[in-house]
C-alpha cells in the first residue's frame, strides 16, 4: 500500500462549490504540506503542518484552508471554488528532528473548477 | 528569498546520450539541495539530495554535485534511457520548507 495517499484523485466542479481534498499518511512522520503544480510554475506551498496543532501559512494560502485532524490525516479546502483554482494538488509529508530534510509525496490529486 | 532556477525545458535527447541539467540557488546559509523525479501520471520520488558542499548525490545513474561557488547542483547522467523520460525538479530546503525550481520536462527517444 502506499505510504502517502490522496482522495480523489480527480475532481470535476464548478465555480463556488465547496471542495476538500484528503491526504492520509502512513509514515508515521510529524509534518505535512499541501502544494499546487501549475504548467511551467513548479510547485507552490499552499500550507504546512509541523504537528496536528501547528498550522502554517504557505506562499499561495488565499482562498484555502486547511485542517490537521490527527498526526495521519490533513486536509485542504476550497471553500468557493473558481477557475483560477485549476490545478494539480500534491499532499507531502516528512520526518522530524534529523530526518525532516526529504519530502515523500502523494499521487496527487487533479482539481478543475468549471 | 530563497529560490531555485533550473534550465528550461522541454528537453528531448536520444537513447544512451549524455544528459544534463542545470540548476543553480539564491539561499541564506547552506542548504539541502535535491533533485526529484516525476513520472508521467505521478507524485513527485526523491531522485538524489546532498546536504553540504562538495557533498555528490547519486541515484540509478544520477549524480549531482553540490557547489558551493557556483551555487549550482546540477543534475548529470551518462547514458540516459526511455524510461528516463520525466520531469525532473531541483529543490533546497530552506528554513522550514522546501522550495522548488520550475521542473524541467525530459523526453528521450529511442
């Protein structure tokens, strides 16, 4: 099974819907991240999460929220969905102490907003 | 800030050619650097890090050198595959997060 998964794996809306997408892990590691891919941008930190109560601002935070329900699960959320949104969504994971270095990734998750 | 900037892509080369792709960083400090690897229709693997200078990560025929001069880690392989076709992204930790390069798009044909 894998370490890091996302659901969906695709997602067709429209513009105003309410949206959450879930990442589980089974690492058993302490931080967690939400990224967007855009063509040609790279990825971009939406959130991070150093612990279920730490909750952090990335660079691209407007019009997401984010919940840590446990050390395992973390969520993102498009309250109002809209075009612009469009995107891949990467959930992350990592260690603690010595071993927050490297990063392991989810599938991904494909969001269009219509 | 802290940034990566990587040779732009698409990138298309043939099998058992010599690959190269630069990458080079703005960063306070000395950080992590790392290339990830991303296959078609999937979430991004760790290819190769390296932690301090002078430092070569290596990984299915990947190197890359950490150069503290030049503020580059530039991703090489010898004699490159069809399998290789990805996107290949440099990446360095900062204070608290990862920052990642463009991504650049590599196609080998046979």
């Amino acid at each position: 099974d894998a370490d890091v998964t996302q659901t969906p794996r695709n997602r067709i809306t429209k513009t105003g819907k309410r949206i959450m997408l879930e990442c589980s892990q089974t690492k058993g590691h302490d931080r967690m991240y939400w990224y967007r891919q855009d063509p040609g941008l790279g990825l971009r930190l939406i959130y991070y999460s150093f612990d279920v109560k730490d909750i952090n601002k990335g660079e691209i935070s407007d019009g997401y929220s984010v919940s840590r329900q446990a050390q395992a699960k973390f969520s993102l959320s498009l309250e109002s969905a809209i075009p612009n949104q469009t995107a891949l969504y990467f959930c992350a994971t990592s260690g603690f102490r010595g071993t927050t270095d490297t990063q392991y990734f989810g599938p991904g998750t494909r969001l269009t907003v219509l | 800030g802290d940034s990566v900037t990587q040779m732009e892509g698409p990138v298309t080369l043939s099998e058992e050619a010599f690959l190269t792709i630069n990458c080079t960083y703005t960063a306070t400090g000395y950080p992590s650097l790392f290339w990830y690897v991303q296959y078609p229709g999937e979430g991004l693997q760790l290819l190769l890090k390296a932690t301090k200078a002078d430092d070569k990560g290596s990984n299915k025929g990947f190197e890359a050198t950490y150069r503290k001069e030049t503020t580059s880690f530039h991703l090489e392989k010898g004699s490159v595959q069809v399998s290789d076709s990805a996107v290949y992204f440099c990446a360095l930790k900062g204070a608290q997060k990862l920052v990642f390069g463009q991504g650049t798009r590599l196609t080998i044909n046979p």
